[in-house]
C-alpha cells in the first residue's frame, strides 16, 4: 500500500504506529495491489506453480503437487503476515497510576522473520526495555510486536527500528531500547555459507542513548 494512504483499521494502536513509521520513514516499502487476502493466495500459488516447473519438478507428484497451495497460504496468513495491520495485536496500554519509573526489559523474545534480499529464514532472539513515563504496557504485548514485525520480508536494521518506534509512539515516550541477535540463513544456507556467525542490531532512544549509565544496565544484560 502507498505509504501515504490512510488504513481504515478499527485497531487504534495499529493506525498510530503506522503513521509513526511512516513520519520517520521505517515503514516497510509497499504499495497497494487492490488483491484480497484469497486474490493473493491464489496468485502466489499460480506463481509458485511456475517456479517449480521452471526447477522441473513434476506437480503430478503426491508428494509436491499441493505445495504451490501451502506457499500461498503460508505467506499470506502466516511468515508475510505482518504486512496487514488488520493483524497487528490488541495493545493493552494503561495509565501509569503506580509512578513507575525503573527499567522494564524483556528478554530473549523468540522470532523468526525472512530475509527480504533472498526470501530464506531469520532466526533470532529480541530483547527489549522501557522506562515508563505516564504509559505502561502488557509485558506479553512487546512479545506480540516484535512477532508482527518480523512476520514481513525484512532486513534486522530495519525490524529493530521498527520495533523501537512502535514502543515509543504507543508509550509516548522516546525511552525505548530495543536489540536483536540473529543468525541469518541467506549467510548461512547460502553465498558464504558461515554456520557460525550471527547479527547484533541495537536501537536506543531517549535514556538509552543519552545517559551512559541506562544504555550500560540495558546492554550488560545480553548474551
């Protein structure tokens, strides 16, 4: 969808996080099809259908002839999800009536995301904090964020800043920190072929980025 386009989404949280993205330009590149979710399964499956004649496998077998179908599905409503912010999480966000103002982390987040160059897996963890200003949030609702983030073609940068955006404009606070450790496998499985080496990305904000003591508690904790 262009990114200038209004969504009507009746999720509150889903349009303020989109237009945050957007205003700083970390939204993902997409433009609107016009195709609902069944036109884009469709499609994907006639097109994967091709592909694989292309490779020369026989479609006649038991064994392959419903995987055009399954890859169709599978990015639609499963790994390419979080391009629909109609599935972005229900966001619990409440007022801060207990004056909290220490760290809150949250670590070692499963995800797993797809690399946009090469369409192969990411696999990784994410850790993430805040300090809450007059906003906190329902700790299982940063896992549901990173889990939609990383359901699109992404590169880690991006995702890591994407996260960290979403978290301050539903928060209301720039007080926001946000790390990433994967392993790629589009190194891994291909090209290179290191089976060793992995990706740390790191986003600070607010705190995070101006006092080094804060930016020390948060970053001591990683693996």
């Amino acid at each position: 969808m262009a990114q200038g386009t209004e969504v009507a989404n009746p999720n509150p949280a889903a349009n303020i996080v989109r237009q945050a993205l957007i205003a700083r330009g970390l939204e993902t590149p997409v433009v609107e099809n016009g195709l609902d979710n069944t036109q884009k399964r469709q499609q994907i499956e006639q097109h994967f259908e091709q592909i694989m004649q292309v490779l020369g496998l026989d479609l006649s077998d038991d064994s392959l002839m419903d995987t055009p179908r399954r890859i169709g599905k599978m990015y639609v409503d499963e790994i390419f999800s979080g391009l629909d912010y109609a599935q972005f999480p229900k966001i619990t966000v409440i007022e801060n009536k207990m004056k909290l103002d220490e760290m809150v982390k949250v670590a070692d987040i499963c995800l797993t995301s797809t690399c946009e160059h090469h369409f192969v897996t990411i696999d990784g963890s994410a850790t993430v904090a805040y300090i809450p200003k007059t906003k906190i949030i329902g700790l299982s609702k940063i896992n549901r964020i990173v889990g939609f983030f990383a359901r699109r073609p992404q590169v880690q940068e991006r995702l890591t800043q994407q996260v960290l955006c979403a978290l301050q404009a539903l928060l209301e606070t720039d007080n926001v920190a946000v790390s990433i450790d994967a392993v790629h496998y589009c190194v891994k499985a291909r090209g290179v072929q290191d089976e060793s080496s992995h990706t740390r990305t790191t986003a600070l904000g607010g705190n995070f980025k101006s006092k080094p003591e804060t930016r020390q508690e948060f970053l001591q904790g990683l693996k």
